[in-house]
C-alpha cells in the first residue's frame, strides 16, 4: 500500500472516530435532558399531592381550631393556679401579720406585768419617805440629812412619773371604787355626800391601770 493509501485510511479512521465521539455526546446530552424533564415531572406529581385537596381544608381549619381550644384551657388551667397560689401567698401573709401584732402585744403585756411588779415593790419605799418627812420637824428638816432625804424623794418619784406612774387624786373627790378603797365612813355635814375626807395610802396608777387603790375616809 503506498503512502497516499495509508494517509487517506488514516483520516478516515479519525472521522469515524469523531463521529462516534459526537454521538456519544448527543446520546449523553439527551439521556441527561431526559433525565431532568423526569426530575421535574417527579417534582411537580409531588408538589400536586402535597396540596391540600379541597375537601381537605375543613378538616384543617377544625383541627387548627381544636388546638387554639386545647391552648385555651391550658391557659385557663394554668391562670386558675396562679389565682389559687396568689390567694394562699396573701392568706399566709395576713396570718403572719396577724401573729405578728399578737406577739407584740404579748410582749407588750408581759411587760407591763413586769413593770406593775417592780413598781408595787417601790411603792411601799415611796410611803416610808413620805412618812419620814412627814414626822419631821420644821427644824429638822432644815437640815443637811432631811434635805438630801427629800432630794432622793423627788429624784424618785420624777423617775416614776417618766415610767407613767401617777398618783391617785383622793382628797376632796367623790368616791369612784375604780379608784378609792373606802375603809371608813363618817357622818360629815360639811363636807358633800360620797366625797372623800381624809386619805390614808396614795393610790397609784400605771398608764390606763391601777397599781394600788387609794385607802379613804368617805363621808355619808
């Protein structure tokens, strides 16, 4: 074969080759379009059966509506016990607040229980003073002694009278028994009926109560 005969079957090996690459090429190019048109026909089967059919929708929206009632009574429930847990938080601070005023005031009592048990012990001292300055001459009690004597007197009873301890005004008063403990009676035309004449122990009061009643003469 000569050289003209080879280089002719040469080109036509490579045209045959050329056209078998471009039909290659052609038959991939369909295979691949062909393979996408039935990704979109799969896409949109898919699309239509996802869309809600029309006879559907009523049950969608009872059942939307159904829900919005569940959440309607949790929220009822749970607004229910909040008004129960507020109701017991206020009762439980007004019984507090309420055990809180009576202990103050048991501690107030207790205290002025103690107060009236240390006064009606100082009262029986308050009574040897006034004795005592009473018996007293006028010469005596221009001395040193009944000076200083009378100064703790007066020094006494000022303390008493910050703790609210007052003497019982007896003499020239009717007679109250909250007040007085008649232990005599006289027949007295000058002096009114029922009214205290004479006082024989100061009666004493602390606050609104009485420590010790004054002991009286009351005339008929």
């Amino acid at each position: 074969m000569g050289k003209k005969d080879k280089r002719n079957s040469r080109e036509e090996t490579i045209k045959k080759l050329n056209g078998l690459k471009e039909a290659a090429e052609k038959e991939k190019e369909a295979e691949a379009k062909a393979k996408e048109d039935k990704e979109e026909k799969k896409a949109e089967e898919k699309a239509a059966e996802s869309a809600p059919k029309p006879e559907a929708q009523p049950a969608a929206e009872e059942a939307k509506e159904a829900a919005a009632d569940d959440t309607a009574g949790v929220s009822d429930k749970a607004k229910a016990k909040i008004d129960e847990l507020n109701d017991k938080v206020m009762r439980q601070m007004a019984e507090f607040e309420n055990y809180r005023k009576r202990t103050e005031k048991e501690k107030q009592s207790m205290f002025e229980v103690g107060a009236k048990s240390v006064i009606e012990k100082l009262l029986p001292i308050v009574d040897n003073f006034e004795r005592g300055l009473a018996s007293l001459s006028e010469e005596e009690a221009q001395g040193g002694f009944a000076k200083g004597i009378e100064m703790v007197y007066k020094q006494l009873m000022e303390e008493l009278s910050k703790l609210e301890v007052k003497p019982i005004e007896a003499v020239g008063k009717e007679f109250d028994p909250n007040l007085h403990n008649a232990v005599m009676h006289v027949e007295d035309e000058e002096a009114g009926e029922n009214t205290v004449v004479e006082e024989f122990q100061k009666g004493y009061t602390y606050r609104e109560s009485v420590i010790r009643h004054s002991m009286v003469k009351v005339a008929n």
